[in-house]
C-alpha cells in the first residue's frame, strides 16, 4: 500500500515508529511529517495531509499530533476527508469498517509505540461494511454538501 503520514512536533517520534513498521512490512511511505528539532502548528500539517490523501494515488492517511485531536479537526475541515482518533485497536477497526475513515489519527502523547502499532495494523486489516454504513457515510457527504 501507498500511505502519507504527518505529523506535529508533538508527535516525531510517533511518526517514525509508524513509518518504520509500514516499511519494515513493504509498504509505501510519503512522509510530510517534522523532524527533532522542527515545530509546526497541527492546523497546517493536517490540511497538508488532508489535501495529499484526496489529491493522490494513496490507500489513506496517517495525522500525529500531541493528542491526534488538534490534528484530526483539522483534517475533518476538508471536505471528502474523514479522519478518526484512536487510542485503542477496536476503534481503529470500527473507524474503517463503519466511517470509512481515510485518515488514521492518533496523539504521540497518548499511546505507546506497541499499542499504536496495534492500532495501525488492525485500522489496515480491516474492510469498509458498506450496506447501511455507506448510508450513514453518505449522510455526512450530505452535511459536507450543504454547510
Ligand atoms: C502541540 O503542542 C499540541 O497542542 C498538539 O500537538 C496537539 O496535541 C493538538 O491537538
């Protein structure tokens, strides 16, 4: 898979623990995240990646912030875009199967490297439901449409 990620100051190291893993497992990297020693404010960060994920061949998106919070409404402001904060694996899977969320947030001061790996992997393995979550998604394409 092709994936972008980004990422805060509040989240490097996060970032290259993530990044490691998808290339470690032979998966594409784009890497639009901060580097030690280099800040960003979320709000800029997670348009960029916003834009990247509808713009371009990518499978979905990776936001980091602090909290993944800050990051993700940030994300969430783009039209097309929906981006979920998780912090424990069942979310992350539910994230993709119901919402068919396209961007993966998470806080780099919230998880551990091992539980946000957990989470990644179960958000990847999973599937979107469609049937009556694709209603539901398209519910919120309407809310987009109209405000
Ligand atoms: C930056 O210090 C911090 O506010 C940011 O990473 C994030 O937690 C915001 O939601």
């Amino acid at each position: 898979m092709k994936v972008v990620i980004g990422n805060d100051h509040g989240a490097i190291h996060l970032k290259e623990i993530l990044k490691n893993h998808l290339l470690d497992k032979g998966h594409e990297v784009i890497d639009l995240g901060i580097k030690e020693g280099e800040s960003v404010d979320y709000p800029i960060k997670g348009k960029e990646i916003a834009e990247y994920v509808l713009k371009h061949d990518v499978a979905f998106g990776i936001a980091l912030c602090g909290t993944g919070i800050g990051i993700s409404i940030a994300c969430n402001k783009i039209k097309g875009i929906r981006a979920a904060v998780c912090s424990e694996p069942f979310s992350a899977k539910k994230a993709k199967e119901h919402n068919n969320a396209n961007i993966l947030c998470m806080g780099g001061r919230v998880v551990g490297d091992e539980l946000a790996i957990m989470i990644l992997d179960e958000y990847m393995k999973a599937s979107f439901a469609g049937g009556r979550h694709q209603r539901r998604v398209d519910l919120i394409s309407d809310i987009e449409a109209k405000n």
